[in-house]
C-alpha cells in the first residue's frame, strides 16, 4: 500500500482514484471493495472482529472511499510508510450539498425493494447502511447538522493524527501539480480527470459494474422464479376451481 485516501465521499474521490489509476497505481475504489471484499468489510463492520488491512490490500497501491477512509489510522498501522491524501471540499456547506443529493437518489424505495430480492443486494444493503451511518450519523438527507459535524470532525481527526510529512491535504480542483509534488513523479500530459461531477456515477455502479451486473442477474432470476410460482399457483387455483 502507497496511498491511503482518507477524504470522504462527495469530496473529489472519483477523480482522485482515476488520477492516481493514470499514475500507474492499482486502485480499489468501492466498486472493488464490495466486490472482492464485501465479507471482510462486513466482519469488520458489523462484529466484534475482522482481518487484517494487510492480508486485504497487500497487493493494491491505494485504496478510496467508503469504508478504507473511515480507517485511514488502521490501515496506516499496516502499512506504516504509506502517504494519505485527505480530499476536502471549499466549504462544509459545498461539501453538505453534494452528499444530499447524493442520500436523496440512494432513497429510491423501489430500488431498494429490488435490492432485498437478491443476496447480494441484502448484503450491500446491510454494509451500506453500516458504513454510512458510521460515516455521517444520519441516512436522512435532511441531517445536515450532524453530517457537516461528522465530516468537520473526520478532517480535523486526520490532520491531527497523520504525520505532517506523510499527509496531502488536497482539494481535486488544485489539479495535477500538489498531488504529483506529493507523490513524487511526473506531471502527465493529460488534464486531470473530473469524476462523478452530478452523481453519475452511482449509475454506473448500479448499471454497468461488475456488481451491477451480478446484482441484475440476481433479481432477475428472482422476479423470473416468481412469475412461474404465480403462474403456477394460478394454474392449480383455476383447476381446483373447475373442479
């Protein structure tokens, strides 16, 4: 591990992780949290015991978002020599805004309804509300005062607890230059890349990701089994009836 992202959701994460991917780094973002540690993160979030960062993310470079940025401390105390990057917005209040819309497309209650159908979607289900509300104290999109409370005590958490010499405290529209000062390498001839900037990207994680995919094939089969039971059922009702 190289890079240990502690900012928080809706602070520029997105663009962070494709930065560094354009850097050479192996990135897991949460689309590879989920999918290739979803039952780490639940032993972790949900009991009283885990595994170790170290036999989770030996062999990636960096890791972003929910949940890693909730235990940059241990992560950072597995690998002790990795740099962290604390992605902030201009104000709490930017920061607020961006997260409520973000919480008010996660309350679409017939997505979740199709989310219980499916394991996989009952396990995601669990973890995201674990980890969210351990992140933001509220699911509600109205909770701004303990939401902006949560974020303000996280990033002053990080900058008292980091190292000075191993911590970037970085806001994405700063572009390439701190971060490629702070990582030590060269500038690409590329423009920084601008992610997620109206939520687009919790469609994609839904609609066209690895999870998205093996989650559609989960619900789908389900709705199928479904359909043939009613069918069957009102088949044998029809055919008592007749009789």
């Amino acid at each position: 591990m190289k890079v240990i992202c502690a900012g928080m959701p809706k602070t520029g994460t997105k663009s962070l992780a494709k930065a560094l991917r354009i850097l050479g780094y192996s990135v897991y973002d949460v689309e590879e949290h989920i999918m290739f540690h979803m039952d780490e993160w639940s032993q972790i979030l949900l009991t009283n015991t885990g595994p170790t960062f170290s036999s989770m993310y030996q062999n990636i470079d960096a890791v972003t978002d929910l949940p890693p940025c909730l235990f940059y401390q241990e992560i950072l105390a597995d690998f002790p020599d990795a740099k962290i990057i604390l992605t902030v917005r201009e104000t709490e209040e930017v920061f607020r805004a961006s997260l409520r819309k973000q919480f008010e497309a996660l309350q679409n209650k017939a997505a979740f309804l199709l989310l219980r159908i499916s394991p996989l979607g009952r396990k995601f289900t669990k973890i995201l509300t674990a980890v969210t509300t351990a992140g933001f104290g509220s699911l509600d999109p109205d909770a701004g005062i303990i939401q902006r409370k949560r974020y303000r005590e996280h990033n002053e958490r990080v900058r008292r607890t980091v190292p000075p010499q191993q911590l970037l405290v970085y806001n994405v529209s700063q572009g390439w230059k701190p971060l490629c000062t702070f990582l030590d390498c060269e500038i690409p001839d590329v423009p920084f890349p601008k992610e997620n900037v109206h939520g687009e990207k919790t469609n994609e994680f839904f609609n066209s990701s690895s999870f998205g995919r093996q989650l559609w094939r989960e619900i789908t089969v389900r709705l199928l089994l479904l359909l043939l039971l009613c069918l069957v059922s009102a088949f044998l009702m029809s055919s008592f009836i007749a009789l």
